[in-house]
C-alpha cells in the first residue's frame, strides 16, 4: 500500500446564503514528502461544524477564511502510518486539524493523541470530535465560565439537540441546575432533549418563542445558551431573571443569511435586570481541559452523559453532510467516516 | 411663615411617545403633620433625569411606575426646617428622594446630611444632585465596575456632554485610558467634551456614527459606556477590540419611542471578539460610594474634574425642563430650582 495521493475536498466557490454542492469539489492531491516532527495520519473520522460556514465567507473573523481552490479543513481523528516525531508511533490513534481529507501529513504539534479505551470503556474515534472534543469543551467552559453558572440557576438551551446543546443541558443537570429548558426544531428532537434529562422542551417552529419559553419557565431563566441567535436571544432576554447570564455560542439562524439578521428589540431590559451577555469561542477554555476531560470521561463511563451522532459515511459525502448540519438534518454530532 | 400646604407636581396623564406640558399638572397638597422619624425639608433644588420617562408608563421596570394624579419624585436636595429624627436640626442640608414639591415631609431613613462646604471649597447644593449625586456615581461604578475599566483602555461614551457621559470621560482620563471618545448631538456639545478632555469627540447628526467612530478611534475601543443604545451601540459593537466591554447604562434614544428600538444586528460579532455586554443602575454602587465621594471630592477641589449644569428656575418649569432633558435641550446635568 502506498501514500503519495490523498483524497481532499476543496472550496470551489464561496456560498451565497446557503451553500450548495457546486460550492464543493473532490481532488486528488499530492501528499508531500513526510518531514520532520511530522505524521503521516489516515483519517477515521472528520467534524462537520456550524462555524465552518463563516470561514467560507471572505470576511475577517476569529479563524481565518478558507481560500478558494483550496482544501477545507477542521477537526478529524485518525491513525498514525507513519511518524516522523518524538512521542508518536504507528497505529496511534490522533486528534488532529487536518479533516476534509483522507490522507494529511500532520506536524506533531498540530496533534494530540487520544485513547481508545478510558477506564475499560471502549471509545469510539469520533467521541474526540463530540462529547470528549471541540463540542464537549464549548459547552462546558461556555455554561460554567462564560455564563457564570451556579447550582440552583434555571438554564436555556438552544439547538438542545445539537452537538453542543445537548451537552449543555446534561451538565447543567449535573452541575446542580434547578431546572433545564431546550429549544429544538423538530417533535423527534425535542423529545430526545428530554430523554436525555432537560426538564421542559419545545419546537420552536410550534409558535412564539417567546411564549413557548415563558410557559416552559414560568420562574424565569438565570442562564441562557445561545446557539441559534434571532428570536431565541430575544425571547431569552425577556425570561431572564435579575442578574441573569447570557453566552453567545453561536448564531446558527444567521450563518447561512444575506440579510443583516433580527436583533433582539429588548436589550434596554439588560439595564434594569442588569443582565450580562458575553461572547465566547472553544479557543478560550484550552485551561479547563484537563478538568473537562477528567469530569466527562466519568460521566461517560457511568452513563450519566448520553449523546447522539449522525453519522454520515464517505469523504465524498461530506459536503452534504455539512450542508444537512446548517438546515438542522443531524441530531447530536454530525461527523462523517472517511 | 406657616408651612401647612405644598406645591407638587403630579402626573395628569402618562405620555403617549414624548411627553406634552398636559401630562403634567401642579397641585396645592396638605402637608401631613411631621411624625417621629420625620423631617419637614424645603427644596432647594430638584433633579430631572432621562429614568423618570420610563417611571411615566404603566409598566414594570427596575423602579415601580408613577401613579396617574399622584405626585412624580426623585432626587433633590433641601434645607430642614424641622426636625422630629436623631442627627437631623433645622439649616442641616439633606439628599433626598422627594423632588418635584417645594416641601416635602421626608423619612430620616430616606434623607442624607450633605456639607456646604469640602476642604474649604463651597458646594452649591445641586452639586449633589450631579457630579456628588446619582450620575456621579453613575458615572463611576459603571466604568469601574461595570465596564471594568483598566488603565490603557481607549474608551467610548455616548452623551459626552450629558450629566454622566461628561464624567465618564474625565473619570477615565483620570483613571489612565488610553483614549477617550464622545458623541454628542450639537457643535457645542462637541466643544465642550473636548474642552473637558475627550481627546476626540464627534457629532452623532453629522452623519454615520459607525464611520465616524472608526475615524475617531483608528485602534478601536476597549471599553463603550452606553447612554443612547440604537446606532450608537451597533457603532461601538463594530469598533470593539478583543475583549471589549458596553455598559449599558440608558438608552435616552428610546425612552420616547412608541416602536420598537432599532436594535444592533451585529451582536455576532460579540462571540468571535469575546465581548461583554452588561446593564447596570447605580442603586449597584452603593458599597462604592464612600469611595466615589473621597475621590471625587478631591478631583473637584483640584479642578481635574469640571461640569456643567443648565439651570431651570422656578418648580412650575420642572416639567419643561424635563421635556427638554430627553431631546438633549441640556447641557451637563439639568436641575431645577426649587
């Protein structure tokens, strides 16, 4: 078996609104020649995340746009052929930047290296792209830092069914929440949101957000977890109590827009309620990790922390896959099988 | 000289959009007889402030709504003349919440003894009702505290020429900013911010805030203090560096607005720029007020703090004076004398 030539996907052209599969193309490409402190990694698995939408935009941003003509890339787990750098072996298994492909040469320093078993438990490759990855520590630092949650704080979740959303409302459960309300899009969604421990959920393509929300917490919300923006973050406003915490995670309504987006009309409320709203990115809680990893594992292991995959199988499919995330078509982490 | 009846004003009627002379009527009330615990105080001067429009309509807010043919109050400052409570005699001057009267009987509790005179340097009495008083105190906990102001922050207030704005800017020129900036809604405003210190400061009608701002603060800003909400506030979120902190103290823009405010539509920018967003009252301050005043005290008897007042004589004025308040009819803190 050799390797000189790696399947990849590249951005043949940048979305208007959302993107379409014109926007996509596969390639074959040349793998360079394996350097030092580098690895030669054969993707397992690779993420598909909502944020890779804005990085198709030419616009300024926390990570930098991707180039036309140019590969994607994003979060992917696999197994090391070949190494090149101190600490790495063949059949390692590896958490890397390098998805979007099905070969990648890999600097070392761009990997860390993930286990395939905790405490006896068999863990699936793609759990590093979910619950234990970028998803699990978003959700994490975002409730306990960002929104300065505190046991007995009533918590809103948007996209409760998501990836990052669902993990929000169990470790707000787990952490001491009085009460735990989701927002979905669909009747199968929400009633997954509540398997999986929120104490009230709703369909927010039902009615008013608003409404829906006030009727789900009648006592108000202390934390609101904002993944979609829109009428959510102004629904969420008017439920929130005195004091109360908002941490923009994402606008998911808004990525695929050409429009500028609704805007919550009710900010003046932060005022009087003295409500605080702070944006956050995954980036920022590269400290909590070690506690995060210690406490989910845990949680894990006693099945106290549930979560769902899409699966979607084939690097060729990914482009779908991706676009499926943007309208919804995932419930939990939507990851694709190279 | 008999001191049975007081002249009040009372709201006639709540105002649909900008108030009109009609929602306004003045009354001869009883004066109670003074109970124990009680001071009968006469009214030097009385404030008018831009929170009391939202007191004018019937619905909850962080203080309870006027009531429709009962007296309007708020913050004034006057002479007792009797005195039923321990550590109050007659002359004493007192801060208290019972303006829009001439006489008014006042809870002990409710009155504080104010000096005439700090470090050998007169104080008018209304200096108590501004740069001493509420938007002084405005002023500081919202930049300290809210905003959480450091040395070497370039710094952006709207309402630079208004009672608290015009000490926000000082304070953090004080304090060590980097830069200060102001908006404010005439030529002559704009002079004097900058004779007060702002090192920049525009006129938000001269055209498109948001390019004004960039133009104002190449480097953008650490730190926005909010007085206005609407463009402003959209302006401020697209200027702000990483990290950057709004405190959201009034949103005066829309106190008179019978439609929902223009709100920002860029509030995604806060996730990928880490931005905080907080509303506050100075009723937060209170454990800083002893602070507030030593500092404060000091900054005027050395003249690093300066301002303005526009003076209205007379209380049968105090309900044009209030209606010219909320179109920017003032300069510096606008007071009534009693």
């Amino acid at each position: 078996m050799t390797f000189d030539k790696a399947r990849i996907i590249v951005l043949a052209s940048r979305p208007e609104g959302a993107p379409t599969a014109d926007n996509f193309r596969l390639e074959e490409r040349e793998l360079p020649a394996l350097g030092d402190g580098e690895l030669l990694v054969r993707n397992v698995a690779m993420s598909v995340d909502p944020y890779m939408r804005g990085r198709m935009n030419d616009v300024k941003s926390y990570v930098p746009p991707f180039q036309i003509d140019e590969p994607l890339d994003g979060g992917a787990v696999g197994e090391v052929v070949e190494s090149q750098a101190d600490g790495f072996a063949a059949v390692d298994l590896v958490l890397h930047g390098l998805g979007w492909r099905d070969l990648a040469v890999v600097p070392a320093k761009g990997a860390r290296k993930v286990e395939r078993e905790i405490d006896g438990v068999e863990i699936s490759p793609s759990t590093y792209l979910g619950v234990l990855g970028m998803p699990g520590i978003t959700a994490y630092g975002g409730l306990l830092r960002t929104a300065e949650f505190k046991p007995g704080d009533a918590v809103f979740v948007s996209g409760a069914a998501g990836a990052v959303g669902s993990l929000v409302g169990q470790i707000a459960k787990l952490e001491g929440a009085s009460r735990v309300i989701g927002s979905a899009g669909s009747p199968e969604k929400v009633e997954r949101a509540k398997e999986s421990g929120f104490d009230a959920a709703f369909n927010y393509k039902d009615g008013d957000v608003r409404r829906q929300l006030k009727d789900a917490a009648p006592d108000g919300i202390d934390v609101y977890f904002d993944n979609v923006g829109g009428d959510h973050l102004e629904a969420a406003i008017s439920a929130m109590n005195l004091g109360g915490r908002i941490a923009l995670c994402g606008a998911i309504a808004q990525y695929n827009s050409t429009e500028p987006p609704a805007a919550p009309r009710n900010l003046a409320l932060m005022i009087g309620m003295r409500l605080t709203m702070r944006g956050f990115i995954q980036a920022d809680f590269r400290d909590l990790v070690p506690e995060f990893q210690q406490k989910m594992a845990r949680w894990i292991g006693s099945g106290e922390v549930t979560w769902d995959e899409t699966v979607v199988e084939g690097l060729e499919n990914a482009p779908q896959a991706f676009m499926d995330l943007l309208t919804g078509g995932n419930t939990g982490k939507m990851v694709v099988t190279v």
